[in-house]
C-alpha cells in the first residue's frame, strides 16, 4: 500500500520541525505516468524538488530534529496547495503536459485528496501539536528546492528565505545568511510567500501563530550528494544561531 509520508526522528524532543511538502516525484502504480510521454519529464523539478529530500535529511541529522516527507510527487496533488486550487493538480506544468490531470471529475479529486494530501497534513498536524506541546516556541521550516532557470531567466539566488505575516525566523535568518559574502540571499526571492499563498505555511503556521519560514535552495547546489551535505551544514548553523537569538528574546 502506498504510504503517503515518511517520518525522521519522530521523537526527537528538539524545537525544530522540518516539512518536505515536494521531496518525492513517486506516482503510485495505479496512475503510471499520469499520462506523460516523456518519463524523463518525472525526474525534472515539476514533479518535484530536486535535491531538497537529501538536504532535509541530513539537516535533520545535524539537528537531531523531526522531518517530514511527502512520498507522492506534485503532478498527483500538490501538498503545498489548497485542493480546490486548479494548479494543485495541474495539467501542464513548465510545458509539460499531464493528461490524467485533464477533465478531472470531482471523485478522482476527492480521492486524491482523501488517500494522499489529507493523511500527509494530518501527520504534520499530528507533529506539530506534539513540538508545541513539548516547546513554547516551536520553530517550522517548510523546505523547498527551485530551478535554476525559470521563463529563459538565470536566476541569481543560491537560497531564498520565504515569509508573509511572521518575520520572526526569517529576519534573523536573513541576517544570518546575509553575513556570508559567498551567498546571493533572496528576501521572498525567486517569489513571495504572499502570492500565492502556500497552504503548508498558512495552515501549519500563520493559522497557528507558530513561527516558521519557507526555505528555498537553487537546485543546481544540491543535485549531488556532497552539495546536499554542503547546504545541511550551511543551514543547520544558521538554524542554531535563529534559535539562540529566539531563546533569548523569549
């Protein structure tokens, strides 16, 4: 049976919680492609976030903090989209056209809904009731991967700190990673937070009040192992710096 989430350090009592809404391009056996041709096209960034699996896991290993994976790739339903949002389950993406998407009934949607986006988010809700029970502050990083080029445009970014109504890691963070020469650091770079707005960090953190960000690593960094690694390490430090100066101020 197809699992629609995967669990890392579930017990683990650190403040820190890790979501990878788009960490696998997985279709389960029943849907094949989805009607894609080229099966090439399941291993670009549309059917996920290339990179971001391995970066998550092994920032939680630096962290001893809890993750969470979706298993299902985005052209199935997007776990960062409200599901009656058409591009939750989109018909073509980045020129790639999905047909098992096109003329979608209301049952095939619900279905998709109930089996795949309904358990994994009730997983995260499960968690993250856990860390504010555990924790007055927890802290929520939704992590995220984009394309390196996007519309013919090179984008410059090598990571981009997402937010909309609480700046409460993300100014820090932005601080934090704006004191390293080497890095092009985007403020709601390569696109806002704001619009449109993800339902992972709307439901799982502004609704809540809970403090929590977007990260956003330019996939061209993290496409091998020893980048991945580079950027779990680069991360977790900032991390810890957010968290002492919250710890402090609280």
């Amino acid at each position: 049976m197809f699992k629609a989430f995967h669990i890392q350090n579930e017990t683990s009592t650190s403040p820190v919680f890790l979501i990878a809404d788009h960490a696998s391009n997985a279709i389960p056996e029943d849907y094949g492609t989805l009607g894609i041709e080229d099966p090439v096209a399941l291993r670009r960034h549309v059917a996920w976030d290339i990179g971001i699996e391995d970066v998550t896991r092994r920032l939680a290993d630096h962290l001893q903090a809890t993750a969470i994976y979706s298993t299902f790739s985005r052209l199935l339903i997007d776990a960062n989209r409200y599901p009656d949002d058409p591009a939750s389950t989109p018909v073509i993406s980045d020129g790639v056209s999905v047909p098992a998407n096109v003329d979608m009934t209301k049952a095939e949607r619900k279905k998709r809904v109930d089996t795949y986006f309904t358990p994994y988010h009730d997983q995260v809700s499960r968690l993250l009731a856990e860390k504010r029970a555990q924790h007055a502050l927890p802290l929520v990083f939704s992590m995220h991967s984009f394309t390196p080029v996007m519309n013919d445009f090179e984008r410059p970014w090598h990571v981009g700190v997402l937010w909309d109504q609480d700046d409460r890691i993300a100014a820090p963070l932005l601080e934090i990673l704006g004191k390293n020469p080497a890095l092009v650091v985007g403020d709601n770079e390569p696109y806002s937070a704001r619009e449109p707005l993800g339902y992972t960090m709307n439901v799982h953190g502004t609704e809540l009040k809970v403090p929590h960000v977007v990260i956003e690593i330019r996939q061209d960094l993290i496409d091998t192992h020893h980048g991945a690694e580079q950027w779990a390490g680069l991360m977790a430090d900032a991390i810890r710096q957010v968290q002492k100066r919250l710890e402090g101020a609280a």
